[in-house]
C-alpha cells in the first residue's frame, strides 16, 4: 500500500511536469510557424520533465545531451515537418532516444522510471498520462529511424552564438505569455535576462534573429537591421533554407510579430549600440524606434518602452556637448521626454512615467536647471507602484534638490530612503556610493556625525573615504582640518557635486569647535574662543557666539565688558523631553518600515485560485488517506487476528 | 530697429541722469518695439544684432527697476533676461562656432550679483543656493570659481558671512568702498537692518544686560540716542544707562506648561503605538 501511494504522489509530479510541456509546447506551434522558435522551449521542457522524474537532479551530461538534442531537432527540421503539428512534441521526446545510444546509466535508469511510473498510474486519475505515454511510445519509434542518421551533424559543444540566439528566442516565449496572460512579470524576467545576455550580443546574433522571426518585407527587419549593419541579412540567408523559412512563414502564422518582441529587439540593438559605443548611431537609431513606439497603446509593451526611454536618454548623454555644459546634447531630449511622460501619465503607463521622470529630473540636474527640476516634482505625482529601483532613483533626485534648497531634514529622509531601497548587487554599487555620500553631507550639514560604521562598509570605504575625513574634521570641530580637506579633495567634491554642499558646512564646524568649547571651559575669553577656531577677529567671535546661543546650539551668557563666555549648567537630559522624542523618533521609522515593507509585498496575479484548488485536492487526500487508515486498522486487527491465530 | 537705436542712448541718458520717469517712459516704447520685432524672446532665427539690442534694453529696464526699488519689476525683467544670457552661455562654451551674438556688452553678471543679492536681503536662500548651484557649475565648466567675478563674489561673501554669524564682516562689506557698484550699494540699507534684527535677537538671548555704549558699537548705529530709540522698539529695559534684556518667562510655570503639553504628546503618541500595534497584529 505505502509504496502505491508514493508512486500515486510522484506521479502527480511528473504529471504535472509534462502537462507543463503540453502546454508549452502548444503555445509554441500556435504562436509561430519559424521552425527553430520550438527549440529553445523544448529544450527547457524537456530538461524539466528529465529533471522532475530523476531525483538527483540531471547531471551535466543530461543538460549536454538536450543541449545537442536541440541543434539536433533544428537540423533536422525538415525531415520532422512531416510530422505536422507533432512536431514540437517529437523532438521533445526525441531527446530520450537520443541519448540512449550516447548516454549513460543515469539517464536511460532516468527513462526507464519515467515510464515505470506512467504504467503505476491507477486508471481513474491517470487515463489522461497513461495516453500520452503511449503516445510518446508511438513517436519513440518513429523517431528513432530518422535520429541515428542526422546525430552526425551536431556539434558537441555549445555554440555561445547558438546559445545566446535560443535565449533570445526563449524571451520570445517569455514576451509572447505576457501579452496573452496579461501579466507583466514575464515581462520583467525578460528585461532582467538582458543583463546576463549583454556579452553575447552581436550583430550576427541579432541579424540571424530577426531573419528568422520576420518575412523579409518587414519594415521593422529592416529598420533594426540598418542599424546594426546588417541591412542584407536577408540575401546572405543561404537559398534553400530560405526557401524552408519562406515556407515555415506562409504556412505557419501570416500574423505579424508581436510589438513587444520588436521593442525587445529593439532593446537588444540599443544595448549593442551602446556597448560598442556607436552613440550617435545608437542616438538617431534610439529616436527614431521612439517614433515608432509611440504610436502604440498596449499595457503590455510599458516595461519595455520605458528601458527603450532609458537606453534613449543614455545615448543622448553621451553626445559631444557634455552635460555639465549648459548647451549639453540632453536638452535636446526634454520636449520628447515631457511629451512621453504626458501621454504615459494619460495612459496609467506606470513604468514608463516612473522611469521618463526619473530621466527628466537627471537631465535638468545635469545642467543644474535645479528650478525646473522643482517645478516638475511639484506638478507630477510620482507612480508610488514604481519599481523599486525608479522609486530609489527618484528619492535620490529629490535629496539632491532638497539638499541644495537647504531643506536638509528632507533630503535627509529622502536620502536615507533612496539608500535603502538601492540594490544591493555589485552592479549598482556606484548609485550606492553615491546616495550615501549626498546622505553623510546632508547629515553633515544638520549638525549630526554620521555613524562610523557606514564608512566601514566595503563598498563604501574607498570611495567615501574624503567624506570621512571631513566628518572627522567636523565632529571634532577643527576649522584648518577641514578647510584642509575641502582644499586637498576638491576635484572629487567637485565631480560629485557636493561642493557647494561641503562649503556650506564651515558654519557647522565652527558650530562644534563652539560646543565643544562650551562643554570644556566654564568660562572661556573671545580672545581665546577666535584663536582657537582660527577666525579673524574678536568681533566676529563674539557674534558668532551669540548666534549660535540664539540658535540653541550651547548654553551660555556673553560678558561683553570682559569679553567672555560663560557656560551655564548643563542640566540633566533626562528630565526633559528630550529622550522621549528621541524614543519616538525611532518607533516612528519601525513603524513606517513595517508599512513600507507590507506595502513592498507583490504577490502573483490568481494565485489565490491555485491556492484553492490545492487546499481542495489536499481535503481530497486527506480524506482518501483518513479512509485508508480506517481500513489499515481493520487490516491491522485482521492481521493482528491472524497472527493470533498464528 | 532703427526706432530702438534711437531709443538706447536716450534710455542710457535718462538712467544715467537719474530720470527715471523719463527712462520709465522709454522702457515701454522700447519693449513695445521689441515686440513689434518678435525679438522680446531671442529664438536661433533672431537676427544677432537684434537680441543684442533687447538685451540691452532689458538690461536697462533691471537697472532702472533696481533705482526705483520694484524688486517686483526687477525679478520680472532678470526672468526675461534669462534666455538671452541662455543663448550668451551656449556662445561661450568651449568647442562652439564663433560667437555671432556679441557679448560683450552683457552686463550679465552684474544683473546676476544684483539678483542674489535681492534673494539675500529678502531672505529667500532656497532660490539663492538654487541660482548660486548654477554658477558654480558653469564656472567649474570654465575651470574657474564663481569668485573670480566681483558682481558673484559680492553677494556669495555676504550671504556666507551671515550665515557663520559674522555680521561684523557684512557691516564692513557694506560700506561703500567695498560694493563693486553703486547699484550694489542701494540693498546695503537692507542688509544693515536685516542684520541689526538678527543681532537684537541673539543679543535678547546671549547677554543678561549690555551697557548702552557698548550696544551702540554692536548694533552698528550712529548714535546713543539711536541706540535708546531702537531698544523702545523692541521693548528693551534701559536702567542705568544698562540695557536690560527682557528675560523669558519664569522657568518654573515654564516647565509646568510643559509637563502639561509633554503628557498630551505622550498620551497621543501611545495611542498611536496601540492603534499601529493593532493594525500589525
């Protein structure tokens, strides 16, 4: 009995695994006649339904022979076409056949349990599986004639070029469920594979690509092909295969490619553009794909037109007159920029109005148009459904521009969110360096030392380094230290753009080198008080002094005949208020991280339904296996009868 | 454009012999003809000498906006001023075609000083530091320092010294030698009485008393009569020729006004805990 109930568990997972194949599979030859499109999907499912079966795991060999397999079914292609709409489907069994010749122990023991456990299924749940088993028996046969003949042809290693066109071609897959299910997420896993994919890219990648996927009239082929110099990718398609993909065209779907694969190419062009810093090219290519873009109104396409805006305004940062330069190439940019952030805002397009602002607001900073810069926030309502790092972007731009409108307690809150929202990889390590070092000059500025720990990080120790060095000569209150610092590390304060920012800061070290002072001496002559800040006169001592007892800074009294400062008593803190707003303070950042990180939870769309369901099969199991035990324990009683009897 | 050749000298006359009516008078013709031109606002088409003469007319129009006090009048025209000095800031980058727009009759710096320096005296130090940000970066671009212009330098010392406290330093930059213009110099009134508050306020808290001839020297006022005067306005007690400095409310029904507000607070704000504990669990 126990060992019928595990087979009747493992065979729900391997049930599950080749309705997933089904189910891919069938998207595949729906969604294109272009032969080598079923490839890549076969090859993952077929890696899956390996993989759920063998309990180990596949082992390198096994993920090689799919691998071969799939260049395998590619070649031979033509001979399966026959087979019609099977086709998608064979090659995915193909690759059991296949490897049995080659493969070793593990994957035929593999096989073998495969369809051991498709014949343990009992009848009533399994008629749908135990069909197709025979099914695939059926095209193991028929397969394994025409296999042992092409397997000559594969190669036995993986081709990166290969590689990377069967990962573009999965995203295909990917972009293609997110237009039908209506569901952003595949989207975005497309968008996150770029990264991965990035080195691959070259035009003959991208070229062999767009041959296949597009009829040769395309406008959209040739557009994408021009620019990547590659505008006679179609004649250089050998004559007879392209007979096959005019073939595979006409009679698979006469329907056009989806505007989401074109703006994922697109993206592909824009990366390799600007990775072989072709700017201008990749500038003139970027407007016009935005042209072209704009026209479309589909939810599905957000996510991907709002990387094109960014790829776009990338390029156009680079060109000749740089930024910093009033006459910089960036404001050409804004009237398209503001005119995509108007319709994004009409259309509820929340990625792209995120991602455009976020641009906007860089563009204005980089030309230190700050008013402008204002004037947007203050007429825009930034999407609060942002991704995370828009949403860090933006808090960042918005800490800059407070900070420099001495509104430091919220830059400050502004900035300490964009820290912690930054991501947290290598990669965005410079937009961490840069939010933490905006944050110490800000906290600087308030009169608060940053915490010591933040400058021991070790993505943040070498960089912020000069910034240590100025919170040392600000917490300790010495005035030639820190005009020191400034002098001696003015380039990078300068490049970072925190200069003006660090300039402010003399009135907080004289502030210090004052308390300090306060806190030292009960009494203390302005003679010595300008001495030892270094200022230039008694005068000016005394009203600094004064204006910083005014601004609460110490406690103290002036003696403008005999010229001294007198400190008064410091009381105890305890009995103020003091502690217990400090104690506020903190349970209110507790709290609203509590709601921010509530609030940051995404949960996928019809999950719940699944959740259901599942809950409903596991009562049904429950109450199958509650049945079971009631009539094991009579077994039992009838067994422990026989032994009695025994 | 010949209209407004004529009406330059006239207008330059009419400000440099303080007829300001006059130059009033003259201002608007100027700009009605300007208009008539389409060159109020320079586009690239603007024939150069064209935006050189609107420029110069607005120009004109701040300055004598300034003499007449109407900070309202001036902002107006530096914001008019702007995408002319825009296009001047194209001219000057670097690796530009030779500038077609002379420039070098632009009193942009100027116009600029005299516009951070209004900012200052009004207390606005947002848009100061927005506007200073913007120099600092041009500058930077041109491997120089905002400093290195005197009309800059000017309002940029005044506003750091204010802010340290030093107000001794701002009453000596406002003396007339220092002001690098006469234009300058009609927002030191201002500026000596904004600082004159803010020394009454810090002297209110830092001294316990003051003799009467000692505040005179710290106020900055002439006289010791001037000195008697102001300490009535601001309710100061004079006593043996001591000023005396209102002291604060006593300490003691302080703090019992403050036990009183503090329980609210807390009151409040254990609630808050509660409600948000609730919400959470």
């Amino acid at each position: 009995m126990p060992a019928e109930r595990r087979s009747l568990r493992s065979n729900n997972k391997s049930d599950a695994s080749s309705s997933a194949n089904g189910e891919k599979s069938s998207s595949n030859s729906q969604s294109s006649g272009a032969k080598e499109k079923a490839a890549p999907a076969t090859r993952s499912a077929s890696n899956k339904a390996k993989g759920a079966p063998a309990k180990k795991g596949t082992t390198a060999k096994g993920a090689n022979n799919g691998m071969e397999e799939n260049d395998q079914s590619q070649n031979n292609r033509p001979d399966s076409t026959e087979n019609g709409v099977n086709g998608s489907e064979d090659v995915e069994m193909g690759e059991d056949t296949a490897g049995a010749p080659t493969s070793s122990f593990n994957t035929r023991k593999d096989r073998n349990g495969d369809e051991k456990m498709t014949v343990v299924v009992p009848p009533a749940k399994g008629s749908r599986p135990s069909k197709k088993a025979g099914q695939e028996k059926d095209e193991d046969t028929t397969m394994e004639g025409t296999e042992p003949g092409d397997s000559e042809q594969t190669e036995p290693e993986i081709d990166p070029t290969t590689k990377a066109i069967q990962d573009i071609k999965i995203n295909f897959t990917l972009l293609d469920r997110a237009v039908t299910h209506f569901d952003p997420r595949f989207t975005l896993r497309v968008l996150r594979s770029i990264s991965s994919m990035r080195k691959h890219i070259t035009p003959e990648v991208l070229a062999k690509v767009i041959v296949d996927i597009y009829p040769d009239s395309s406008s959209m082929a040739s557009f994408l092909l021009e620019a990547i110099d590659q505008a006679n990718a179609f004649e250089a398609v050998p004559a007879d295969l392209k007979m096959d993909l005019d073939l595979e065209k006409t009679k698979g779907t006469a329907k056009d490619t989806l505007p989401e694969v074109d703006a994922y190419l697109a993206i592909l062009v824009q990366i390799y553009l600007f990775d072989e810093r072709k700017i201008q090219q990749g500038a003139d290519f970027s407007t016009n794909l935005i042209e072209r873009l704009r026209n479309l109104n589909r939810r599905t396409l957000d996510s991907l037109t709002a990387r094109v805006y960014f790829y776009y305004s990338l390029f156009f940062e680079k060109i000749a007159p740089l930024p910093p330069s009033p006459a910089a190439a960036v404001t050409s940019i804004r009237q398209t920029l503001l005119a995509a952030l108007r319709t994004a805002v009409l259309r509820k397009d929340v990625d792209t109005q995120a991602t455009v602002m976020t641009l906007l607001l860089r563009n204005y900073l980089s030309t230190s148009h700050i008013t402008q810069a204002d004037l947007l926030i203050s007429h825009n309502r930034f999407p609060a459904a942002a991704s995370n790092n828009q949403i860090a972007r933006y808090l960042y731009y918005l800490g800059r521009i407070r900070a420099i409108q001495l509104q430091y307690t919220e830059a400050h809150s502004h900035l300490v969110g964009a820290t912690r929202k930054s991501p947290t990889s290598h990669s965005a390590c410079g937009f961490y360096q840069a939010s933490h070092k905006l944050l110490v000059v800000v906290e600087l500025l308030m009169g608060d030392i940053p915490d010591r720990s933040i400058f021991r990080q070790p993505a943040l120790e070498k960089a912020l380094h000069p910034y240590l060095l100025l919170a040392q000569a600000v917490s300790v209150g010495d005035l030639d230290g820190f005009l020191n610092t400034v002098n001696t590390h003015s380039p990078t304060f300068r490049k970072d753009g925190t200069y003006t920012l660090i300039l402010r800061l003399r009135q907080n070290v004289i502030k210090t080198g004052i308390r300090m002072m306060s806190l030292s001496y009960s009494r203390i002559s302005l003679r010595d008080i300008c001495l030892r800040l270094g200022l230039d006169s008694e005068e000016s001592a005394e009203y600094i002094v004064a204006k910083a007892i005014r601004d609460g800074v110490i406690e103290a009294t002036l003696d403008h005949e005999h010229g001294f400062m007198k400190s008064k008593e410091v009381g105890d803190i305890y009995a103020t208020r003091e502690p217990g707003e400090a104690f506020h303070e903190r349970i209110r950042a507790c709290l609203a991280l509590h709601d921010e990180s509530v609030k940051a939870m995404r949960f996928p769309m019809n999950q719940h339904r699944l959740e259901l369901k599942s809950a409903q099969e596991a009562r049904e199991r429950e109450r199958e296996l509650a049945k079971e035990i009631q009539e094991g324990d009579m077994d039992d009683e009838e067994a422990g009868g026989d032994f009695d009897a025994i | 454009m010949a209209d407004l050749k004529t009406l330059l000298p006239e207008l330059q006359n009419a400000l440099e012999r303080r007829q300001l009516d006059a130059a009033n008078d003259l201002l608007s013709k100027a700009k009605r003809a300007l208009l008539i031109q389409n060159a109020l606002i320079p586009t690239p088409t603007t024939p150069p000498q064209l935006v050189v003469l609107g420029r110069q007319v607005l120009e004109l129009g701040a300055l004598a906006s300034i003499r007449q006090t109407d900070a309202q009048t001036f902002t107006r025209y530096y914001q008019q001023l702007q995408p002319f000095y825009d296009l001047e800031r194209h001219v000057g980058g670097p690796n530009q075609p030779k500038a077609k727009v002379d420039v070098s009759t632009s009193q942009r710096s100027k116009i600029t000083g005299l516009y951070l320096l209004l900012l200052l005296s009004s207390g606005d130090s947002a848009n100061f530091h927005t506007v200073l940000e913007g120099l600092v970066e041009e500058a930077s671009l041109k491997d120089a320092r905002v400093e290195d212009d005197a009309y800059i330098k000017y309002p940029v010392d005044l506003e750091r010294n204010l802010m340290e406290g030093s107000y001794d330093k701002v009453w000596r930059e406002t003396k007339s030698e220092r002001v690098p213009d006469e234009d300058f110099g009609l927002f030191s009134n201002v500026l000596i009485g904004t600082i004159r508050s803010e020394i009454a306020d810090c002297s209110e808290k830092a001294y316990p008393s003051l003799p009467i001839s000692n505040a005179k020297n710290l106020l900055f006022l002439e006289s010791e009569g001037a000195v008697i005067e102001f300490a009535e306005q601001r309710g100061w007690i004079l006593r043996d020729g001591r000023i005396y400095f209102p002291v604060e409310p006593e300490a003691a029904t302080r703090s019992e006004k403050d036990i009183l507000l503090a329980s609210g607070t807390v009151i409040e704000n254990t609630l808050g805990y509660a409600r948000e504990l609730e919400t959470i669990v």
